[in-house]
C-alpha cells in the first residue's frame, strides 16, 4: 500500500511539474502582446517568476525521492498552454479572454496542489509538504488578484473600446 501512495504521489508530482510548464507557456506570450495594461503586466512578471520556482520546487522534491519530472508530459501541456495563448491572441477581447482563463488556470492548479499535499501526508512524505504549501499559497495569490482586478481591467477595456483606442492588450 505505502508504494501505491508513492507511485499515486510521484505521478501527481509530475503531472504538476508539467501544469507549471504549462502555466509558463501561457504567461510567457501574454507579457510579450501586453502593452496597455501595465498592472496585468506587472502581476503577471511576478507570477512568471513564482512559476519558475515553483517548478524548482517540484524538481527537488522529485529528486529527494529519486525521480524526474516527465519530459513527454512537460512537452505537451506547454504545447496545449501555447495553443491556447495563439488562439487568444486573435481575439478583440484578447485581454479578457486571457483574463478568465488565467483565472480558471490558478483555480486548476489550486485545486491540484491542494491534492498533492493530501498525498503527501497520507503517503507519509512530509518533507515535500512546506513546499507544496508555498506553491498553493502563490496560486491562492494570483487567483485573488486575477479576481479582485478582473472588474478594473474589464473596465479599462470598455473605455478604450469605446475611444477607439486598441483595447485588445
């Protein structure tokens, strides 16, 4: 049973190594178009840099437990992330889209940290628990803030729409 939580645990780990890889595929090409909402900008700079740790955080646990992050899994979800940010990019309300789904991105990956540290105290791997903690509390972050300046930002759009200013990003 105790190997059945490890190898439940290590796949989670995984599968989170390869959503953060994810999260930066999308981060990645929305600071590249964002021109005209520098508070998004801003935010989304310190969450590209949170994602990079966390991503070191999940490595080190996987090591401390003599395993790798999945290169295959890694490979395709920031294939799927990166098809997601093209597909927002057409869009005249680019900033809105990439809005919600970054909302409903953190809202994913809390709920997935919330499973990891429930699989590490049942597995016994207590060690990896702080980490996991750190991660969810940076998600738990960006998702109150994505929803606590998702009206201003829908707002900002509104009136440089109706200026006739590019309201996209």
């Amino acid at each position: 049973m105790v190997e059945d939580r490890r190898s439940l645990f290590v796949t989670g780990l995984k599968n989170a190594h390869a959503m953060e890889n994810q999260a930066l595929s999308i981060i990645k090409p929305q600071l590249k178009r964002i021109e005209n909402y520098p508070q998004v900008a801003t935010r989304l700079e310190t969450h590209l840099q949170e994602t990079e740790a966390q991503i070191t955080r999940l490595e080190d646990i996987l090591a401390s437990l003599d395993e790798d992050n999945s290169t295959l899994k890694d490979w395709m979800l920031s294939a799927g992330g990166s098809m997601a940010a093209i597909g927002h990019s057409m869009a005249d309300d680019e900033i809105l889209k990439n809005s919600f789904a970054n909302f409903a991105f953190e809202n994913f990956e809390i709920a997935a940290y919330n499973s990891l540290i429930t699989m590490a105290e049942l597995g016994g791997f207590q060690g990896a628990v702080a980490g996991l903690q750190q991660n969810l509390a940076e998600e738990k972050d960006m998702a109150r803030w994505l929803e606590d300046n998702l009206r201003e930002v829908t707002t900002e759009f509104v009136m440089r729409r109706e200026a006739g200013e590019s309201a996209k990003v």
